[in-house]
C-alpha cells in the first residue's frame, strides 16, 4: 500500500467515530489466507440507536460494511469493484463458517435459538474521488442499475446486499464527513482544505498536505480559487502563509519572481542602473561570488539587448555552470 493508502487508513480510524457521534468504528482486519482478500478496512456499527437518523452513506448502515478507499491515480475500474466485492464475499463465508461451527458445538446446557444471519447486515462500500465513466456505461446497456441515493453515493444493484460507491468529489463538506473527503481530487480537494482550513484549524489541514499527494494541477489553481467574501479570502491568504512556511523552496522562488518583475517594472520607468544592481546581486546569489568586470559589463549589455525579463529566467532556470557559460558566450540568448 502507498503512503496516501496508509493515511486514508488513519483517517477513517480517527475520524470515523467522532463524526458517527460513536456509533461506528473503522477496523484493519485480520489478513485472511489469501492476500488479495484483504481490505482496507471494515466499518463496523458499535451502537445503532441513532444511526439512521445520520445522513448517508452512515444512515445506510446496518452492521458492517468491508471498505475499500481509492485515493487520486489508485485504478478505480471493474476490477477495482470486483475486487472489493470479493473482499466482502469472503468476510461473509468466514461468518457463515464461525456461526456453523458455533451451532454445531454449542456451549453446554444451551440452544441454538439465533436467527439465520442476514446478508443485507454486510455491504460493499468503496470509496474514491468519483464515480468513474464506466458505471453510468454498464447501467446503461443493462449490466446492473446505478441509483443516486444521497449526494455522492451511488448504489450499484441489484443484490441481496447493498454495493455502495462513494464520491468523494460529490460529497457536501461537513463534519460528519471528513472520513471520506480527504479521498477527493483536483479542484474538490482544494476546496475541501481551503474549508478544512476554518472547519477544522489550520495545524489539522497542514498534517493532511503533508500526507497527501498534490498533483501540479491541483497545487496551480490555488493561486485562482475565487474569494466569495472577505472572510473566504482571509482563509486563503492565512493557508498559503502557512503552505509557504512549510515550503521554504517554494517561498524563495516566489520572492526572487517578484524581484524580478519589479525590475521589469523599474526598467519600463528607465530605472536602468538600479535594475542593474539589483540583475547583478541575483545572478552573484546564485553564482555565490561577485561578478567579475568582463561579468559585469555583459550583464548590462544584455540588459539592453534581450531585456531584464529574459534575464530574468536565465538566473533562476540555469545552473550556476550554466550560467557562467551563458555569460561568457556571446551569442547566448
């Protein structure tokens, strides 16, 4: 299991009883004999008064539910179904299993009066981003019905007992819900930490960035989520504070872009010298010396001939090898 896996595990242990108000628990069971049976995990009712008046998928559940959680780029296709859905058939032959062995050697002075266990008790619940395409394909050339139950949940029928999958990407952000929300994607993850931010505090959503893994798509549209008020934006403007202090690469880079367009700016107001200064201190940070003469003067001529924008790119995109060659070819651009 990869790391994302493991931390989903953590979550939905820690989160799940709190949010069920204590009346279901997440469980890593016992590896079975064969490997490929074992799932991530078993949601299982602990106290059921009060469960269904829970909003879904928690209202859907009535014993246990084997549980499997798809993270960003874990395959969510028919095998990844099929495979959960084996998971929990063979949690079930080891219950049919326990209870004819319980019948057949009762404790002594006692009957066997309990009734016929009840498959429906025991559900499929996989959860992931979203619901993939080929669900809607094979409900809709006959394969199985695909009902919409709650907002992100998706019962997948017909069986004698309920298959549940769970849209992260769909589900409302509340409370109840953090178990399966840190499972979203892209633009929807975003907004879940942006929300987890105010919801949950600062230090809780920074421990699950750091867990995560943040595709370059997702990271990119933090900086054009759009602020519906001042409060929202005070949220913003605090988490990527703290995204910045917890990457200090990043924020470096940051500071050296904005250097660089404000001598861009200076040069279109004709401040060439000080943007001249300023070019030379950038490109002696990053060769860790000063500037030779020879050094110097190329520098400026280049500042006339290829503009302070280009410059720009040069001293953060080469080596410092690199830039020296850069500077001693004459044809370089």
């Amino acid at each position: 299991m990869g790391k994302p896996d493991q931390f989903a595990k953590r979550i939905l242990q820690e989160e799940t009883p709190e949010a069920t108000g204590h009346r279901v628990t997440f469980e890593v069971p016992p590896e079975v004999p064969v490997g490929a049976l074992q799932p991530d995990g078993v949601m299982r009712v602990v106290r059921s008064p009060g469960l269904a008046e829970l909003d879904a998928p928690w209202s859907r559940l009535r014993a246990e539910a084997t549980l499997d959680v798809k993270m960003p780029r874990d395959h969510t296709d028919r095998a990844a179904l099929a495979r959960c859905e084996l998971r929990r058939h063979a949690r079930w032959v080891q219950r049919l299993e326990a209870l004819r062995a319980a019948d057949r050697n009762p404790p002594t002075g006692t009957l066997a009066t309990r009734e016929p266990p009840d498959p429906r008790d025991h559900v499929t619940w996989v959860v992931a981003p979203h619901a993939p395409q080929w669900l809607r394909d094979d409900a809709a050339r006959g394969v199985f019905t695909l009902e919409r139950v709650a907002p992100g949940c998706w019962r997948i029928g017909p069986g004698i007992h309920e298959t549940l999958w769970i849209s992260a990407n769909e589900l409302p952000l509340r409370r109840d819900l953090v178990p399966f929300l840190v499972a979203r994607s892209g633009r929807a993850l975003l907004e879940f930490l942006l929300w987890a931010a105010q919801s949950r505090g600062h230090e809780w959503t920074l421990n699950v960035v750091k867990e995560l893994d943040m595709s370059a798509e997702t990271v990119s549209e933090i900086i054009d989520v759009p602020a519906d008020d001042e409060a929202q934006n005070r949220i913003k403007t605090e988490f990527t504070r703290k995204l910045l202090a917890l990457y200090p690469d990043a924020a470096n880079e940051i500071r050296e872009k904005v250097i660089l367009e404000g001598i861009e700016k200076g040069m279109e107001k004709g401040i060439e010298k000080g943007a001249a200064q300023t070019l030379s201190r950038q490109f002696e940070r990053r060769l860790a010396r000063p500037l030779t003469a020879n050094e110097h003067d190329e520098l400026v001529e280049r500042i006339h001939t290829l503009g302070p924008s280009r410059l720009g790119d040069v001293v953060i995109d080469l080596s410092p090898v690199e830039l020296v060659e850069w500077l001693r070819d004459p044809d370089a651009r």
